[in-house]
C-alpha cells in the first residue's frame, strides 16, 4: 500500500461545523491531514475553517453545499476534482431527524432527510470510492447510530435511515475485504450536539433528562476505529447496551421502550437541558437562531426543508 503524504492527503468532511462532525475535523487537523469541510452555511463555515487554520497549519478549504439537494452530491464531487484534490478519507457525517409521528410530519421533510441521510451518503461513496479503488487506498467513515439498530417511534424516519447506513456501510467494509480500502460505521448513541434543536425534539425525554454522549469521545471512537480499519463501532457503554437490549428483546417490546424516552419530558420548560454543552454545536445553534430569528429547527424557516448539511 502506497504511504500516506500528509502534506498531500486531504480528509473531505460533510457536516463539519457542529458536533461530531467538527471534533472529527480537529482530529485530522490536528495529524496533520488537510481538511475539505463541507456545510451549508457560508458564513459558519467560514467561522469553523478559521478556528481550525488557527489549531493547525493544515490546508483547510470550505465548500458549501447543501446536500438536501439531489444534484449536490455529484457537485462538490466536481469541485473537487476541479481542485486537483484527492481525497484519501470521505466522512459522511451530516444528517438529520424530525420528531414527531410520521403522520403529523410533512412529507417533504421526510423526502429531505432520506435525501441527505441516504441519497447524497450513497452518492458520495460511489463518486469518492471509485477514485479510492483507482488509486488502490483510501478510508470511508460512514456516520450511523445506534438508532439504526432498533426501531424508534417519534424518529421512524431517521431510525430507518441509520438502519440502511449501517447495513450499507458494513456490507461494503466486506465487499473491500481484499483492498487497501476500508469503511468504518459509527454508531453513537444519543449525543449532546445540535441534532435535537434541528429535529424539534428538544423538549424530548432523551434530550431534557438523559445523559449524552460528548461529540469529543464518540468522534475520537470513530477516527480511532477509522484509522485501524474497523469495519463499526459503537460508541460508549450506554449505547453498546442499548444495541444489545434490542437484539435480545422482540422489536415490540424494543419499540415500546425507546418510545417512551422520545416522549414529551414532564419538566417545565426552565428544568432539564436547554442548550448544548458543545461550544461548536452552542454556537451553531446561536448563529441558527441569528438567522430565524430564534426559531428552532435550522437555517430554513419552512416546514419543509428545515435541515442543513451538519451532522447529528
């Protein structure tokens, strides 16, 4: 297998202004791998690539795109190649949710999170993998979650779309087998990032009452897991739990249970966790709220199409 340059190895992350996505970024950075960053706000991509040029001398280039767009995928592919960049590492890392029951949510929203979930996760590995087998190396993380393990009532469509990440990305890990190219699925449980103020499910049980993840250990779980060739990994003892309850139990009952921590929380409004303990995430949400005026969800004030490309 050819040695990595690091001077010349770029590590193309989509969903890098918040969350997992971000502390994923400063890890690369921080060995010395160059960044493509990839979100779809201009001005808070602009913000992250600064604070990460100042943690690093790597070669950090911004691109914005909004992967809700079916012909993004096959764009920020082009632009890429237009730079003369290949990419070694593609992190698929943005995606979103919606809470509520499918019947209530408007089906455009759903559309869109199938569409940067799936469509543009798929699109992208096809696009970035073919010039990895060209050049016989290169990594993929694929960024699943333990909700693609199990179902999840008041997050059916996102718990769906984590189930297909997670059985794409390991039948491909051993479709590779015999190359000098891995794929990684990481699986985190509930983390404490800006993924529930995006799906409307902060008031939740999950968000207002448990206990999360920091997007600092399930990403460094993920890099680790990435850069040794893992084919998955679940992130944290609370979520390996988790996925073991739900093979050990009858979907039924596995349905049952996880509804019951996506209900409403019973605490008022001023009692539980209102905001992100993630700096990053906290100051996505701020700019967010910048920008609707205070409204939650994301960038988009419309009941359809309230996601950006970030990450969970």
């Amino acid at each position: 297998m050819k040695a990595t340059n690091k001077k010349t190895s770029y590590a193309l992350i989509t969903g890098a202004t918040s969350g997992i996505g971000y502390e994923l970024a400063k890890l690369f950075a921080r060995d010395g791998y160059n960044l493509v960053l990839i979100s779809r706000s201009e001005e808070r991509l602009q913000q992250v690539a600064g604070e990460l040029r100042q943690q690093s001398a790597v070669d950090i280039i911004p691109l914005v795109k909004d992967l809700f767009n079916p012909n993004a995928a096959i764009e920020l592919y082009e632009a890429v190649k237009q730079k003369g960049i290949d990419v070694e590492f593609l992190v698929n890392d943005a995606g979103q949710g919606e809470w509520g029951k499918f019947i209530d949510i408007e089906l455009e929203r759903s559309l869109d999170i199938i569409q940067l979930n799936i469509v543009s996760l798929v699109s992208l590995t096809k696009y970035f993998l073919t010039d990895m087998i060209a050049n016989n190396r290169g990594k993929i993380l694929q960024l699943g979650s333990e909700a693609g393990k199990m179902p999840i009532p008041l997050l059916s469509i996102y718990a769906a779309t984590k189930a297909f990440v997670v059985s794409f990305g390991e039948a491909l890990a051993n479709e590779l087998k015999d190359t000098n190219i891995t794929v990684t699925v990481l699986l985190p449980g509930a983390s404490d990032t800006d993924f529930f103020h995006k799906a409307h499910a902060e008031n939740t049980v999950t968000y207002k009452e448990e206990k999360l993840a920091t997007a600092e250990n399930v990403a460094k779980d993920g890099y680790d897991a990435l850069m040794s060739g893992e084919s998955s990994v679940i992130s944290g003892a609370k979520a390996k739990l988790n996925v073991l309850k739900s093979k050990l139990m009858p979907d039924e009952n596995t349905a049952k249970s996880t509804r019951k921590i996506m209900e409403p929380s019973d605490k008022s409004i001023e009692k539980g966790r209102v905001r992100s303990d993630h700096a990053p995430s906290r100051a996505e949400r701020e700019h967010i709220n910048q920008v609707t005026g205070g409204e939650s969800g994301d960038y988009s004030t419309s009941n359809s199409n309230k996601g950006s490309s970030y990450e969970l």
